[in-house]
C-alpha cells in the first residue's frame, strides 16, 4: 500500500497522483499555493477518492455561502469512486467522504466529530487536524483546538506543523509559555514554518514585546514566498501591527498597500485583513484616503453573507465606512441568522455578533452613544464568533473610540492605562491617554503620557 507525505495509507499507487495528493497536504500545512493543485489531480484522476475529498475541501476552505455547491460535485465524484472499488482497505476514505459530507452539509459539529475518530485510528493525518482546529477557532474554541492535536503531538514530534498548530493552540488559550516554547520548537525544525512564525508574533504582540517581534517578522519575510494570500498577507499584517505600535503609521500604510491589500482581493480572508488595517490606522489617527471606498467594490458582495459571524462584522464595518447602502443589508442578515440560530450558534449570533455590529453600524455612522451601550452588550461573549485574539482587539479598540467619543472617558481611561501595561511604550495608546487625561482634568498626567 501506498502512503502520502505524512505517511498515512493511501489505495492510490500513481505516482502522479500521489505527487498531487501530496501537495495539497502538504501544501494546506504549509499554506503554500500549490494546493491549488488538487482540482487538476482530481479532474485527471476521478477513480481517486482522496483526491475528490481534497478538491471539495478546497472549495469549503472559500468561506462563502457558494461553497458547498462548488464543492458538492467533488463529493459526488468521490461517493462514486468509492463505490467503484470498495473493500476493507478504503477504510480511511470511506471516513473522509462522510467527513467532507457533513461539512458540506454544514454539520460542523459531526465534522469535528469524525476528525478526532480519524486521528485515534490515523493519528498522522494532520491535515484532518488542521481542519477540525480550523472549525473550532471559527467557533471560539480554544481547548478543543488544544485537544486535537496534544493528542497526536507525541506521535509526531518529529514534524514542525504539528508544533506550530500546538503553538497557535496554546496562544488562544493564554497559554504563552507553552506557546512561545511550541513555535520556537517549530521553527527549530523547519525555520520557514509561517504558522510557528505567526505564532510567535501572536505571542510578542500579546506579550507586549513589540520590537523582538519586529525583528523576528522582518528578519523572516524573506522566507514568505510560495505562501497563499491568506497566509502571506496575515504575516504582513502582523507587522503592519508591530509598526503602529511604535508609530510608524506610513510604514504600516505602505504594508497596507503593498503586501496587506489587492493579492486575492475577493478573497474573504484578504477582505478581513483588509478591514482590519484601515480601521486600526484610522484609530491611530492615519488618513486613509479613498480606500474604504476601493474595498467596498469588493465587499458589496458580502452584503448577505453570513458563513462566519467574525467574518460579517469586518465585512459590515467595511461597507458602513464606506458608506455603503449594502451595510444595511447585512446588519438585516445578521439580525436574521441571530433570529434563527440555536443552541452554541444562538450565543454567537444573538449575544455576541448582533448587539457587536449594531455598534459598528452606529460607529461608522458617527452614533457613539449607541455605539458604546452595543458594544458593552456584544464584547464580552465575542470569543464566540471566532476570529484570533489579535483579530478581535480590533472590536475593543473601536469600543475605546466610541467611549471616548460618547464622553465615557473613565471608561476608555481604564481600558487604555491596561494597555499601556502591557506596552508602556505604544505610541497611539499613549497618545490618546494624553488626550485623556487633559480632558479629565490631570495635566501633569498627560505630559508625563505623552508620546510626542
């Protein structure tokens, strides 16, 4: 029997196709761009059952409400090859077809099911590892992601990916000794590990250890090629976030520019950085020109897009900043996915993501008031709708701009002085302090705060 790069049991024997199964694994690990590849592995090889699972999880990885009909006839196509030549061998396909099924389905609940039963009986099937840690951070869900792969870790100690989705699991976790310890042990096996790279970032920006990580991202964007936008962007990301803090706003624009914006831009995840940057530079006080404006034309697609709750929020304050009619659309979608969601779905639609963009809209819209009662209601559950840590501060920020500008400046004193204990020296927090503290009352605060 043949294996693939991981070494798990493969009834395919093609070298060729094998040579196409293994890079989409390994390319999904790696966040490389040739696991593209798959569609044309799968449409020159449709008796491959692996290849037809790996095609329809490219598909579902579009995060749009479109993907289960793009990646249901690769479902089909790998029922049918399945079916063909059946025998106790296919095993391990028999169980990826019910996987990719429930997913399309929507069943993610099943599909993380499924995946833990995978990995007890396969545990070197890390590419089912990274997608069951994917469906449980899209949901908020630390421990699992921590769960799932401390239960094969052992088995493949010898392998970086593994340590670098331990890292990235322990971070969302607040774990960062064990995060740091993960990701450095990551990189020690494969220096290029860009989710050991990412994690590590997560890390020092949480940490407060905001020049480490501008050294650490700057010294490896050399090693960012081949990478897939998502993944290539996000790292770009990080730094444009390290640069803000030490104020070097042209330089985090020019990222914005550069790298951050316009590689796959009607890419979902793309789009979230995208949002993400402008909103982060408006907070420290950067003009950002017409480029709401030129983001928008991408996200008025997404004006009833609801596949993942963090995901609506961005696409919801891109389009309200931008002053798009679609924003409205969207809130109506969100208010109606709220309406129907149940039971861990409810809690993430109704209590957290509903009342969250009821205050983006007011925000964009210049309503701070409504914008900082919203706010106090949806932030503190929004673990729920996903998203990383550093991803969600964003919601926290603007939460701090809308206090301050409802003249709730206790408030956003508070919330920024615990920053500012984290990173004494970060340039916008100290600088909006200052402000602060002259309009409290307390100039000799504000001097001893002020940046400049």
């Amino acid at each position: 029997m043949a294996h693939d790069i991981l070494g798990n049991p493969l009834v395919d024997t093609d070298p060729a196709l094998i040579a196409g199964i293994d890079d989409f694994v390994g390319g999904f690990l790696a966040y490389e761009t040739r696991a593209e590849t798959i569609l044309a592995t799968a449409a020159a090889h449709p008796q491959s059952v692996m290849a037809q699972v790996y095609a329809g999880w490219l598909w579902m990885f579009l995060e749009a409400p479109q993907a289960p009909s793009r990646a249901q006839p690769f479902l089909e196509a790998a029922r049918a090859a399945r079916r063909a030549v059946d025998s106790p061998a296919h095993a391990r396909e028999r169980e990826q077809v019910a996987l990719l099924a429930d997913w399309v389905a929507g069943d993610t609940a099943a599909v993380e099911a499924r995946a833990l039963a995978l990995v007890e009986r396969w545990p070197h099937d890390l590419a089912v590892v990274k997608l069951a840690q994917y469906l449980a951070f899209n949901r908020g869900d630390a421990p699992a992601m921590l769960r799932i792969i401390l239960a094969v870790l052992p088995l493949n100690a010898h392998n970086a990916y593994a340590h670098g989705m331990a890292a990235f699991a322990y971070e969302q976790a607040h774990r960062l000794d064990e995060a740091e310890a993960s990701a450095r042990r990551a990189l020690s096996l494969q220096p290029r590990e860009p989710w050991a790279q990412h994690a590590l970032a997560h890390v020092l920006l949480t940490r407060g250890r905001v020049d480490e990580g501008l050294h650490v991202l700057q010294a490896a964007s050399s090693t960012w090629t081949g990478l897939n936008s998502f993944m290539v962007t996000h790292l770009w990301w990080h730094l444009a976030l390290f640069y803000l803090a030490r104020g070097r706003n042209d330089d985090a624009l020019a990222l914005y520019d550069d790298r951050v914006w316009g590689v796959a831009p009607d890419y979902s995840q793309d789009q979230a950085g995208a949002v993400q940057l402008l909103a982060r530079l408006e907070w420290v006080g950067a003009d950002v020109g017409p480029r709401w404006a030129a983001l928008a034309e991408h996200l008025a697609a997404r004006a009833e897009d609801t596949t993942e709750p963090f995901l609506s929020l961005l696409y919801l304050y891109g389009l309200a900043r931008a002053g798009r009619p679609e924003a409205d659309r969207l809130q109506a979608a969100i208010q109606a996915r709220a309406d129907g969601a149940a039971g861990e779905a409810r809690i993430a639609w109704r209590d957290a993501a509903l009342p969250t963009a009821a205050g983006l809209l007011a925000l964009a819209r210049g309503d701070a008031v409504t914008a900082d009662a919203a706010f106090a209601q949806g932030l503190p559950r929004l673990v729920r709708v996903g998203g990383s840590h550093a991803q969600r501060d964003l919601f926290a920020l603007l939460h701090i701009e809308a206090a301050t500008h409802a003249g709730q400046w206790r408030d956003a004193q508070q919330a920024l002085e615990l920053r500012r204990l984290v990173d004494p020296q970060d340039v916008p927090v100290r600088a909006r302090l200052a402000a602060l503290y002259r309009r409290l009352g307390l100039p000799s605060l504000a001097e001893a705060t002020d940046p400049a």
